[in-house]
C-alpha cells in the first residue's frame, strides 16, 4: 500500500484520529469524532459529509475497474470492487447503505434469492418505490459493496427507496451493524457446505449474532424449523413466524422436532396448498402481521413446492411490515418469475425441434430431497443431474449420500444422465439409490455434453429437469444463451 493511501485509510477509519476536514480547516470545527454521525437517507453532518467526499474517487475506481473487467472478459465486477473498496476503505459500505431509507435482510440456507425476488416482485407494486438488490445472488460483503458501487452516481449518490438484499449466513453478523436493517428474514436452517460453514450450530450462532447487533429490526423466521424458532429467543427484537399447516410441514426435513407456534402468536400460515401439473403452486393464507388480519383465500406463486410456499410467506410478511398493503402484495406475487436457476425454464431449438430444460437448484441433502419429492409424480421424467464441487458449490460431496435420491424409486422415470466435474460420484450414489438401476447410467463430466446428448434423447416439446449445483447452473445457462454478472 502506497504512503498516502495508508494515511487516508487510516483517516477515515481510526476514531483516535482527526477527520480530513480536521487537517483542511484546523480547529474551525472543533466537535469531537463521535458527535459526527448520520440517520438513514438523511444528508448528514460533517463526519457524512466528508465520507461523501472521499465516496467520489473510490466510486470511479470501481466504475473504472468493472469496465476493465468486462472489457478483458474477466468478470462483470460483482465481487472484485467491493473486495479491493473493503479492504482499504472499510467505511465504504455503511457510507453508501445509510443513503437508502428502507434495507431489509434476507440470510438462510435455502431459499434466499427466490424471497428476495418475490419481495422485489411485491414491493415493486407501491407507489415511488425505486428497489435496489444484489439480484446476482453476490451475497458476500464484497458482492453486496459491489452492488452499492455499481449503482451509485459519480459522486457516491444512490437514488434508492428500499435496498432488499440477500446475505450469506456468514457475513450477516460481519456487516449487520453497518447496515441496520428494519426487517431481517430468516428462511431455514440445514447443514449446508460444511468445509465452508462447519456444523450447523455455528450457523445459527452466526445469524443469531447478526440479528443482536440490529435490537430495533423486526424479524421474519421459519416458524416450522425449530432452529429458526429459537433464534431471537432472549432478544428484544419483535418477531413474526411464518409456517404451514402441520399435514405439510411434518414431512419436511427439518434438524429436530417440529416447531409449532403457539396460537396468537404474530405471522403467517398457509393451507390448502396444491401443487399443480404445471408446477405451479396455489395455497391459502391466514394470520397477523403488522398488527394487521390477513386472510387470502387463495395466492399462488410460479415457483413449485412446499418450501417455495414458505419464501411466498416470507416475502409477504416483510411486505407488510414494510409497510404495503397485503393486496397490493398478493398482486405483486402473481408478476413473480423464477430466479435464476431456480425452477427457470431454458428452450433449446434446432430447426423444428424444441427441448424445454427446467431447472432446479440444489446445494444441499435438504433442497436435494425436497426437489426429488417434486418430480416424483412427473409422467415419464427425464433428468440430469450435474455436480461440481468449486468453491462456490462446496468441495466435500458426501452431502450426495445424505441426501434422499432412494425417492426416484418412486418417480416415473424414463432416463437420467450425470454430468459434471463430480459426474461419477453421481453415478455411484445412484447405483445404491435406486432398486434396479441400469446396467449403464450415462455419465458425461462436461455439461455441454449432456445438453447434447439430451437434445438428441429427448422428443420435441419435451420437458428436461435438471438438477445442478450452483457452478453448474451457471455453466448450463451460459450455454443455453443466458448470462449473469456473478464474478
């Protein structure tokens, strides 16, 4: 690090040092450090001021350095900026989020994304609403100060009603206190990437953590999952659960027994679901939040399952709260579509033929087993199940032998084909899973290789599943034509 950058780092950061303004104008402003402080989307005081000075060269530096990036073809500038800006400008990001009125949090294991895109779908129905939200899935603290930096003006400005992000279970308790939510989600709890995270008791320490930093948010949990029920046990923050009616919830593979809240306690229910042929989901909903009786006799959400059912809740509670009509919000959800990955539907055409890829995200034994449930009743169902082991979808693949593939048993099977850098280990865990499995399951480690070999098996108008990890799906929709900035 160059001298003068150390210094400014170090102005900016060391309470027991003066502010730049200090060295400029003397003694002009004689008010001590801690009196310089700011409220959310207000202008702020001096301590503000000056931040929003230094903000001006270190936006056009990471402007400057995505462009290079996208230019050389070596990213899209999600995580590098707000890595290097966090680094060596840590105040970046509280600097930066303070500017916005309404932040909300969304962290668990499964099911981040799609709330996050359903709330974006609801919000988005009020009147002045201008939403920004890591819709990348960069969910890490850099990816999350990327985001802040891509979307600021050139002189550190952001135009934003409502920041909705999505945080990593690990980062909550590192940026929480920076970011102050009014409203923290908590979708579910499950052993996930245990080379990354460890067990999952330090997981829940982590996001219990998070949350204690914010005693002010209002927070939004899995009332079914017994770890998420716990979570602000002992701490002052008003808390809403959201659940299903016990002949769902019991099948779900929670870690313990079953929670159930007890009656009038605040948030959100959901009964009569059905799950319909074409994978859409339709349930009823019932109950209080933000001291307001919500009874929708039916809502239904493009996403397929149960545990798409808990998000749709999720996202309507946090709705509320912040402040629209549930109406407006039930509205909202009929404009939903898929995240990324997660039940998309990707087309493939050539000449007159055309194949239909749905695709189903799993990342741990939990979404693994719950996506197997869904496709057991498909008519003739055609699979690929591609498994990589990066960084991003975690390096140990035991969670394979966790996880319930014995379920295709009971599914309509016609063919399945593994692909990806784990390809045979796939393979293995399916000759143990299934009863009578063919002598040969086709196994193909590059993925555009199963695209192929798919195509090729599959009858036009075909519907292919598929069931990737996350660099996998990220590879599949590359190939398929689609992109995402995610690097």
């Amino acid at each position: 690090m160059r001298k003068s950058q150390a210094v400014l780092v170090g102005l900016v950061n060391a309470p027991d040092q003066p502010i730049l303004s200090d060295l400029i104008w003397g003694d002009t402003f004689a008010v001590p450090w801690t009196e310089y402080s700011t409220s959310r989307g207000s202008p702020g005081t001096l301590r503000s001021a000056m931040n929003q000075l230094l903000l001006i060269p270190i936006v056009a530096f990471a402007k400057a350095l995505t462009l290079v990036l996208r230019l050389s073809g070596r990213g899209s500038g999600t995580a590098l900026p707000g890595y290097l800006v966090g680094q060596y400008f840590p105040f970046a990001l509280g600097a930066l989020v303070q500017q916005i009125p309404t932040v909300v949090a969304i962290t668990g294991t499964n099911g981040k994304t799609t709330t996050q895109t359903m709330l974006d779908a609801m919000v988005s129905q009020g009147e002045g609403i201008k939403i920004l939200r890591n819709r990348a899935g960069a969910n890490l603290s850099q990816g999350i100060l990327s985001e802040l930096l891509k979307q600021s003006n050139a002189l550190g400005r952001l135009d934003f009603s409502h920041a909705i992000l999505e945080v990593e279970e690990a980062t909550l308790p590192r940026i929480a206190a920076l970011l102050q939510p009014q409203v923290i989600a908590v979708t579910n709890l499950y052993r996930d990437q245990l080379d990354a995270y460890g067990e999952i008791d330090r997981t829940e320490k982590l996001i219990r953590d998070g949350i204690a930093q914010c005693p002010t948010a209002q927070v939004v949990v899995n009332g079914d999952d017994p770890r998420t029920a716990r979570l602000t046990q002992g701490l002052p923050n008003p808390t809403y659960f959201v659940s299903l009616a016990e002949e769902y919830a019991r099948f779900l593979p929670y870690e313990g027994k079953l929670h159930r809240r007890e009656p009038g306690t605040p948030g959100l229910e959901a009964t009569k679901i059905r799950i319909n042929e074409d994978l859409t989901t339709d349930f009823a909903i019932h109950g209080t939040a933000a001291d307001q009786t919500i009874d929708i006799p039916q809502a239904r959400t493009a996403s397929p399952g149960f545990f798409h059912v808990y998000n749709a809740l999720t996202a309507l509670t946090m709705a509320t709260l912040m402040g629209l009509a549930p109406e407006l919000a039930i509205q909202g959800l009929q404009t939903f579509q898929p995240a990324f990955g997660r039940g998309e539907i990707l087309s493939r055409q050539v000449g007159d033929k055309t194949v239909h890829y749905r695709l189903l995200l799993v990342k741990n034994p939990a979404s693994f087993s719950l996506s197997l449930e869904l496709l057991r009743h498909i008519p003739a169902l055609k699979l690929i199940l591609a498994i990589n082991d990066n960084t991003a979808d975690g390096k140990d693949v035991s969670w394979l032998w966790d996880s319930e593939l014995e379920r295709l048993n009971q599914a309509h099977l016609d063919w399945v084909l593994c692909s990806g850098i784990r390809a045979k280990d796939m393979r293995v865990r399916l000759k143990y899973a299934l009863d009578n499995p063919p002598d040969a399951i086709p196994t193909v480690e590059a993925i555009h290789e199963s695209i192929d070999q798919s195509f090729a098996h599959a009858l036009d108008g075909d519907t292919v599943f598929v069931m990737p990890t996350y660099t996998a799906m990220l590879e599949f929709r590359k190939l398929m034509g689609k992109t995402l900035d995610i690097v």
